[in-house]
C-alpha cells in the first residue's frame, strides 16, 4: 500500500475510533469478553465479538466515504468526481444558469463488479492485489443528440466509478409549461428512449484500447415502472437503482462482462420567473413550491410497453417475411450466379446479434467537428484498421454500431465504410456503401500493380452518385483516397483501377442487388434506377426498422484540442527512449559525442506539416492525380530547402519519417526501430554528430490523431 494512502488510512480510524460514542461501544463490546488476553486465540474471538455486533461495519461505514481512490491520492492535481446531486435536488433542477430542456435524464454510475476478462492468468491477479493495474476503464454514453463519457479509472475487478451525467431529453415550450410524464412516455424521438452504453479499457503502456461490453438500455421501463429496479421507501418516485449486466462482446465468450450499478433519475427545470417585474416580489406564501408530477397509473405504462413490443416484434417479422420472398425472386431472377456474389443482408454486431445493414448507416451531422467531405474521410482514415479475431487469432466478422467503432478507436472496413456514408450522408451528399471485391498485391498491399500477379479479395468502400452525371465517385475509407468511375461501360473503357468487382449497395433508405450477368466493373452498369439492373428492396420496407435504430450516434465528439501541448509531450519522452536505445546499442561510444539539435528539430516541423497537406490532398485528388500535381513538388522542394541549406558542406543528412495512428511514444519508438533507416539515424557514429526529432500530431473528430514523426542525423564521416 502507498504511504500516503496508509497514513489517511490511520488518521481516518483513529478518528473514528476517539469519537465519544464509538468508544463506548468498544469498550461495552470488550468488557463481555472474558479472559481477555494479548495471545492470538483472544484477538480473534474480540475481532468476532466486535464483528458480530457491528462495530466494524459500523467503522467501516464512517471511513469508507472518507477514503479517495489510490488514483486520487497520488494525484493532488486530479480533478474532483463530477456530481450533481447539490444541482438535481427531489427531482428538480434548481440553477442559477438553467440548462437549455425542460426535462433530463441523470445518470449515476457508481461501482462496477465481476470485471474478470482483463485478468489472464494468476500473474494478472497478483499485480491487481498489490495495487499495480495495467489498464484503465472509461464509459462512453449516448442519449439522443448528447454524448458524455467518463473519466479514466484504474481497471480492476471491482471498480469505483462515481460519476454523473445529465441527458437532456427535452427542450423548453413556448408555454413554458413543465413536461408531463405522458409527453416522456409517448414522445416521437425513439433515440432518447435507449441510452446506449459502451465500457472499454485502455492499455496504460500501449495506450491500446479495447472493447469490453457495449449494451443499448430502454431507461423508461426502470422508471417507469420498477419491474427490474431496486426500489427504497426513501426514493423519490422518479429514481430507480438497479444492476446493469453487461454482455461480453467476445464472441467465443458465454460470461458476463462485468456489472454496473446503476441510478437513474428525471429532472424537471423548474418553470422560469425571470420575466417577473423587478418590483414584484416572489412570495413563497402566494406561490406554492412546484413538485416533481406523481408516477403514472402502472395500467397506462404497461398497456404503452406492450403496445411498442407488439410494434416492433410486428415489424421485425413483416421486415423477415419480406426479405425472404424477396430473395427468393432475387434467386429466380439469375439462378446459379446470385450464389456466388457477395450480397450481403444481415451483419453480426459486438453483441453477436444478427442486424440488418442498413441499420449501419445514418445521416450523420458533425458539420461542427467534420467540415468538408474530404476532411471527413480524412477523419475516417485516421482511425487504425483491424478486423475482429477470434480463439486461434483467425479473422471473424463482426461490424461494431458507430459509438462502439468511435470508443475502441479501431474496426475493420465495414465499420470505416459505414461511418464515412453516414458523414456523407450528412453533407447531403448521395452515398451508399458497396461490397464487392478488390484486387490486392500479394504482399498484402492496396497499391497493386495491376498489370501484376494480383488477387481479389472481398472489400467494402463507399460510392457518391452525382445528379446529372455521368460518373460515380468510389472513396475507400480506410486510406480516404478517390476513384472516377464510369457510370457505363458503353461510354468507354474505363481506367483500370483496384476494384474489381460489385455485388450490392446500401444506405440508410436502399438496398440494391447487382442482377447483370458479369458484375465485374469494367463490363456492368452502375445506373442503380435501372430496375434490369439492379434490383432494388422497397424503400419503404427499409425504414420500417432502420427508424428505430440506435446502431448510430448522433454526433460526434470534438477534436484534441492542445494538440501543440501534446506533440512537445510525446517529443520529451521520445528523445529519453530513443536516447537509451541508442546507448543500449553503442556501449562503447565515449559520452558527450552526440546531441539533440535543436535548429534541425525547427526546420523539420513544416516538412511534416507538408506530409499532411499531402494526404488531405490524396482524399481530394483522384488516384492518378495524387503524385502528378506541379504544386505539390515544389512546395516539398522548398520544405527541404532550408534543411539542405543547414547541413554543412561535407556532412551527411539522414532522415526517416512516418505516421501513426496513436499518440503513444514507446510505441512509436517499437514501430520505427522495425525499420533499418531508422537504426542506422539512431546508432549513427562519426564527427560532429547531432540527431533531430520533431513530432507533429493532428487531431480530428472524436480525438483520433494522424502522428506524424521524423528521425534524423547531420554527422561527417571519421573515414
């Protein structure tokens, strides 16, 4: 246990213990204890006796909301635990600055238990006993339009969360009238019905995230009537507490994630009087103090409840019925060949639920964070890509709901090609995602030589259909680049491009099947309105479930936003890890015979800032105008030109940059050492030797970061 931690442990029980009463208690306790002795046999039949009749408990009680996390202890500047509970009194909001709704949904998370999945072996057990986590767990929410998440605590077993969030669920009246609980209860926006709740861990060395539960929760069956909640006569009538069981997203594993205690309350805000006369007086015998409204009749909520599920389970079966006549015209329309084609209508969510995919795709407006189209898939291609691995380490499909992509930081492509539709979607634009394949070089790289020895692999990317045009625009929204295809292959041949082949296409509204007889893009026609073509699912059957769908936020967080803070950080720590690499290899070199130089670090910073110019050009251009453009070349020629001007005459500059897609420096340190550029800049050795570093982080929506660095030396040959 950490000293400090220990000596608050001792002051806080000697408190308690010297209080008046508790020591009357004790001493009444061990006066019943006969033969009272100092030998073992005695203690332990006093710690019983004192147990047995509370006293511990009683201590216990007194000392524990006294005692700060070990976190909080060892870190005097942390911020206090976020609480509300001075501001939401008795189910009223009671401030001097009144939030923007008349009603709002509280959630409190206290404590979380029977987190094991982190714990791998016994060794991961000993290190959580003496206090040393290797990870923390946040929680992110999503409510509505709003979003919150919580701060980083240390992942344990069990885990103290303390935390507050306030959801506003609606806006203020004309009327000014407070909201009833039948307005609550039967309003038309369904995505403030479900709080959808995403728990993830985040490594401390790696800074790695993964996904632990991601869980969506009606809160008005909690509160509206206590069926699943754990009600106290001391409640008020619009709270209930209740355990969250939180499924596991590992598909291979049947356990419970981990439990969360939860609370959940409605608030009113209460009604304004700011309009009053400055010469009148509020008088609190004229005008009586407003209450939170009674519960409604438990006949009304459970007639609405069930009425929704018989809605739903309506839907869902009217949707299923249809979709199986539907394929199986689609099966008669080109027999043999429907089989063979990557027509994909249903997906596996992180919670190995079977989903429609058009529920993946939403209208997203983040125009506040994500300003252009081209930013948005630059945004996108930030987030790393990596697919979902089962036991064995083999590749498995799973398609992660937008909150759960965003919080892990990292999903395959089908998570990036249904986020960046949805921005799209967003911009007005016409977007849909298309699954079809693509050719890939055998080493595993998309920029194949496509004259070479290549293979086609399934891929996802989204397409943008422009009015009154003849070409569609393919954007793959892992790298953010661009391709111009032709709308018909009869207008000419097309260029030849990395995507092969197209099997369908969807959003939020449609869902097309390609019908031709080749659906390679260099014969097929992508004139999705020509019904010979392509075979549409009704738009109308489409909605009747995506309305109801919580597998999209609403918005989006915003961008890092010290990111200048951030990139001297990583540079500090940078310089102290690659210095001890390069000592580690070099035992024989003499101190004092290199350094950091400073002038060179400067006069790297616009060519990194040029890197990234470079790659908001690329989700700009097309594939064959990324590298061609005039402009470009000059602008990296002038970059370099005050670096060739520094080196003196007669010595050697080295440089190697490269970007990542994280922020943490002992990682970046790993991946650069893996190639021989970067060793022979670190362990370089001759006259007058001088390394530079310079880090440039460039933060985006959702703080994703596009990390760019560069090693380099300046040195003169001692041959």
């Amino acid at each position: 246990m950490d000293l400090r931690q220990d000596m608050l442990w001792r002051s806080l029980i000697n408190q308690v213990i010297a209080d008046e009463e508790n020591a009357k208690k004790i001493n009444k306790v061990l006066n019943c204890i006969s033969n009272a002795g100092r030998n073992s046999a005695s203690k332990e039949k006093a710690l019983e006796v004192l147990r047995s009749e509370g006293i511990i408990d009683s201590i216990l009680h007194m000392v524990l909301p006294s005692i700060p996390s070990a976190r909080e202890v060892n870190s005097p500047e942390s911020e206090p635990i976020r609480s509300g509970k001075t501001s939401f009194l008795n189910g009223i909001c009671d401030l001097e600055q009144k939030p923007p709704f008349t009603v709002g949904l509280v959630v409190e998370i206290f404590r979380g238990t029977a987190f094991i999945e982190h714990i791998g072996n016994y060794r991961d057990y000993i290190l959580e006993e003496k206090g040393q986590m290797k990870s923390a767990v946040i929680i992110y929410l999503a409510c509505g339009r709003h979003r919150d998440c919580s701060k980083p605590v240390p992942f344990t077993s069990e885990v103290n969360f303390r935390e507050e969030f306030c959801f506003p669920l609606m806006t203020d009246t004309e009327d000014n009238r407070p909201t009833g609980p039948q307005q609550i209860l039967l309003a038309n926006s369904t995505s403030v019905h479900h709080l959808h709740i995403v728990v993830v861990s985040k490594e401390f060395h790696t800074g790695r995230t993964n996904l632990v539960a991601s869980t969506v929760l009606d809160w008005r069956r909690h509160l509206f009537h206590g069926t699943n909640s754990i009600q106290t006569p001391e409640q008020q009538p619009w709270t209930a507490s209740f355990p969250l069981e939180l499924k596991s997203v590992d598909p291979d594993s049947k356990m419970t994630a981990g439990i969360l205690d939860l609370r959940l309350s409605i608030i009113w805000n209460l009604p304004d009087t700011t309009n009053r006369p400055s010469n009148i007086q509020p008088s609190p015998t004229k005008e009586p103090k407003w209450t939170p409204p009674p519960p409604l009749p438990p006949q009304v909520v459970d007639v609405q409840f069930a009425l929704e599920s018989a809605r739903a389970s309506q839907r869902e079966q009217t949707f299923t019925l249809y979709v199986r006549q539907w394929w199986q015209e689609l099966t008669h329309i080109r027999e043999g060949l429907i089989s063979r084609r990557l027509i994909k209508l249903f997906a596996v969510d992180e919670n190995s639920t079977n989903q429609f995919v058009c529920k993946f795709v939403r209208p997203l407006n983040a125009q506040r964070f994500v300003r252009t189209p081209t930013e948005a898939a630059r945004f996108v291609s930030t987030i790393p890509c990596e697919p979902c691995r089962g036991v064995g380490g083999g590749p498995r499909e799973q398609w992660c709901s937008t909150l759960a992509f965003l919080a892990r930081n990292r999903g395959d492509v089908a998570d990036h090609a249904n986020l960046l539709c949805s921005l799209l979607l967003g911009f007005g634009l016409d977007a849909y995602v298309m699954i079809g394949t693509r050719r890939f070089c055998e080493s595993g790289t998309d920029d194949a030589d496509l004259n070479a020895s290549t293979l086609a692999k399934s891929y996802i990317w989204v397409a943008v259909f422009h009015v009154d045009s003849s070409v569609v625009l393919f954007w793959d929204a892992v790298s953010g680049r661009r391709h111009v295809q032709a709308l018909d292959s009869s207008r000419g041949d097309r260029k030849a491009s990395s995507y092969k082949t197209v099997d369908c296409l969807y959003n939020h509204n449609s869902f097309y099947a390609n019908i031709q007889p080749s659906n390679e893009l260099v014969s097929c026609s992508l004139r999705i309105s020509d019904s010979s073509h392509w075979h549409p699912l009704p738009s109308d059957m489409i909605s009747s479930v995506t309305t109801y769908s919580n597998l999209v936020p609403e918005t989006l967080r915003g961008p890092i936003t010290n990111t200048t803070e951030l990139s001297d950080r990583i540079v500090r720590e940078l310089r102290t890890l690659a210095t001890n690499w390069r000592m580690a290899r070099l035992h024989q070199e003499p101190p004092n015979t290199w350094v950091w130089d400073e002038e060179l670090c400067r006069l790297m910073s616009p060519v990194l800032a040029g890197f990234e110019a470079d790659h908001l050009l690329a989700c700009m251009a097309l594939e064959a105008e990324v590298f061609s453009s005039t402009t470009c070349q000059l602008e990296a020629r002038l970059n370099m030109a005050a670096i060739h001007n520094y080196v003196p005459e007669g010595y050697t500059f080295k440089a190697y940059p490269i970007q990542v897609l994280h922020t943490n420096p002992k990682r970046i340190l790993q991946t650069s050492v893996r190639s021989r550029l970067c060793r022979d800049i670190l362990t370089c050795h001759g006259i007058d030797v001088r390394l530079g570093l310079c880090v440039q982080v460039y933060s985006y929506a959702e703080e994703s970061t596009a990390t760019w660095v560069m090693f380099a030396c300046i040195y003169k040959s001692a041959i």
